[in-house]
C-alpha cells in the first residue's frame, strides 16, 4: 500500500551520520512528475550554505540528482508514464576513486544513463545524513509547485550503505528480475540502515512518518498525506489503480494523485482514465463536488483529447450528460436517466464479455 501525498515528512537528524557513503531509495506513481515541472522527492538541506542533496524531476521529465557538495547528474531517460510504478535508487560513495563511480542511478533495477554528469571530489562531504532538515515530497523553501502530489510506497535512507557496484550493478538487496522479465521489489526490512537510517514504507507508515527501520528516526508529517491501497504489488485488495492522465487532459486541473479534476472554465474541458480496457468487466465511480454540467463515460479514442476534444465528446463515446440525464453513443443522443449535481456519485458498469454498459 502507498499514500498519496500534498504534504512534507520532515527529520533533522540530532547527529551526523556517514556524509560519504549513502543510498537513497523510493517507490513511487508517476502522476505529475510528467508534466513539465520541477517536482521534489527529495531534499536534505543546508540553510547556512545553501547546498541539498536532492532528488527530482526538472522540466524536460527527467531526473536530477545533486549530491550537496558540487555534483549533479542528470538521467538521459525521461519520465514519461504518469500511472507507472517506479523503484528508484540513488547510490552515493564519494569514497570511490572513479568519479563516474561516486554517484549511481537506478531506475526499475536499470542503472540509468546519464545526459550530464558534474562530478563531487574524492571524500567530499554531502548533507544526506548531515544535522540539516531531510524532506521527502517536498522542496526547502515551501514553493507549492514543486511539492510532490503523488503516490509513494516506500521511503528509505541507507546510512553508510554501497551498493551497484559488486558486478557493476548488482542491486539484489533491493529486487531482481523475475524468470518473464520483470522487476520484483524485494523486502529490505533485514538491510542495514545504519544509526541514521529510516525505512517508511506501506500507507500507514507513510502517512504517520514511522521508522520501521529499528532505528526510530521518525519523520513529522505537515501538510496532507493520506494512506491508499494504491501500491506496486497485487496483493488482495492492494493493486495499481487507475487515475486521471495527464497525458489525455484538456483544459482541466488534476490533483491529490490525479484523482481529483478541476476544469479550467469554458466548454469541453475533460481528463481521461489512466488505464485502458478491451475485455473482462470493470467498474468506476465518479464524485461530482462542485457546480457544473459534466459528462461522465467512456471513449474509445483518449488520444483525440488533447486536438480534438469536442470531436471525441460528441462522436468517440458513450457518455451520460448531468444537465438532462441524456445520453449519447457516438454522438447519436437518446433519454436514459435523471439529471444530477453536486453530492452526487455516478457508478460506471462495463461488461466487455456481454458487450454491455450501465
């Protein structure tokens, strides 16, 4: 399980712990970080210097890592799925004597390569660990923009850790590849964190800011997180749920993980659902909270909303309009129910097998 988040978890370490040899772990939903802004995950700043340790996304998508102290990498790989689950991994070790060794960027089990790289000197000192304020979902300053809004299942600092380097990139500590190819993420509760270490991980861990680490190093929670059973493993009632994309939005605002949609004013503003389906049977709710005419349904062609989105509102759907409770498939519009409003919440029933909707 995971949390979504618009809020901080936020530790000052009381004493130092390894400044050189760290490993910075998170389990996070694309969401927002694929829109073009700076967005935060991390940061562990120095107030007197200036300097932070950090890990986000800039406005190309991709992410930047600095190390505190003079180094910043930049992933050649973008971010670009917004309902995707990724297991990031920044390994630090200043210690080593290959510069291109001191920093280390992992992606789904994949040392990610790299479209810029400055890097730290030999036994340089970074604020990971340093008595400076750690954040995760968040940036020092309080700027709103670069809050993380999204989901995240675990969150970890390894105090004097290393790790990709036996092998070249060995991460079997943290997951390995299954026998079909995919990324499992392992249990690392046994790892060893080290004093300063901290391990956050399930949604009620996160959302309380609980070290389960052994060692805790508890974080305080400002601002809201919320635990969900959203998550990156199919366990019971836990799974990968389906959010609103950004990538399939026109004219419309999203927010708390995506679930939430503010439309800009205007006619045709819309969002789409982040995962597609062709067969089986599903089912999806929908809360509308404030004044408004929407239309709520399905579409055939989610690619269409962002340059044609009033081609796809009137003839690529089957929709269900609130002013009249009518409602139109493929354009052709016929009486079906009753209008509704604000408070109320429109169940969406498709049975792929029947070829029916409801």
């Amino acid at each position: 399980s995971a949390v979504t988040a618009l809020g901080d978890l936020i530790r000052t370490p009381d004493a130092d712990g390894n400044l050189r040899t760290n490993v910075i772990e998170i389990i996070f939903k694309g969401s927002t970080l694929i829109t073009g802004s700076e967005i935060v995950l991390f940061q562990a700043y120095n107030g007197s210097s200036g300097s932070s340790t950090a890990i986000q996304s800039n406005t190309s998508n991709q992410i930047r890592c600095d190390f505190g102290t003079g180094g910043i990498i930049v992933s050649d790989p973008v971010l670009r799925d917004p309902a995707a689950w990724y297991h990031l991994i920044f390994a630090i070790d200043t210690t080593q004597a290959t510069n291109t060794n001191r920093g280390r960027l992992f992606l789904n089990g994949t040392q990610l390569a790299l479209a810029s790289a400055t890097w730290p000197d030999q036994n340089t000192d970074g604020q990971l660990n340093d008595q400076v304020q750690h954040a995760f979902m968040s940036i020092y300053d309080g700027r709103d923009a670069a809050h993380f809004d999204g989901y995240m299942a675990r969150a970890a600092i390894y105090d004097g850790l290393s790790v990709g380097y036996a092998g070249a990139t060995d991460l079997s500590p943290f997951g390995e590849l299954t026998d079909d190819g995919f990324w499992q993420i392992n249990d690392v509760s046994d790892l060893t964190f080290g004093d300063e270490g901290v391990l956050m991980e399930g949604g009620a861990a996160l959302a309380a800011g609980t070290d389960s680490s052994g060692n805790g190093n508890d974080f305080t929670k400002a601002g809201t997180i919320t635990a969900t059973n959203d998550g990156p493993m199919n366990r019971g009632d836990f799974g990968n749920y389906s959010t609103m994309s950004p990538l399939a939005t026109h004219a419309s605002i999203l927010s708390q993980g995506n679930l939430n949609v503010i439309t800009a004013g205007g006619n045709f503003s819309n969002s789409v659902g982040s995962l597609g389906v062709s067969s089986g049977k599903w089912y999806f709710e929908y809360t509308q909270t404030t004044t408004g005419s929407p239309m709520i349904g399905v579409t055939a062609r989610p690619d269409l909303f962002k340059t044609d989105y009033y081609h796809n509102v009137g003839r690529e759907g089957y929709l269900y309009y609130s002013l009249s409770g009518i409602k139109a498939l493929n354009g052709v519009q016929s009486s079906y129910g009753a209008s509704f409003g604000n408070g109320d919440v429109i169940g969406v029933a498709i049975d792929y097998d029947a070829d029916t909707l409801i």
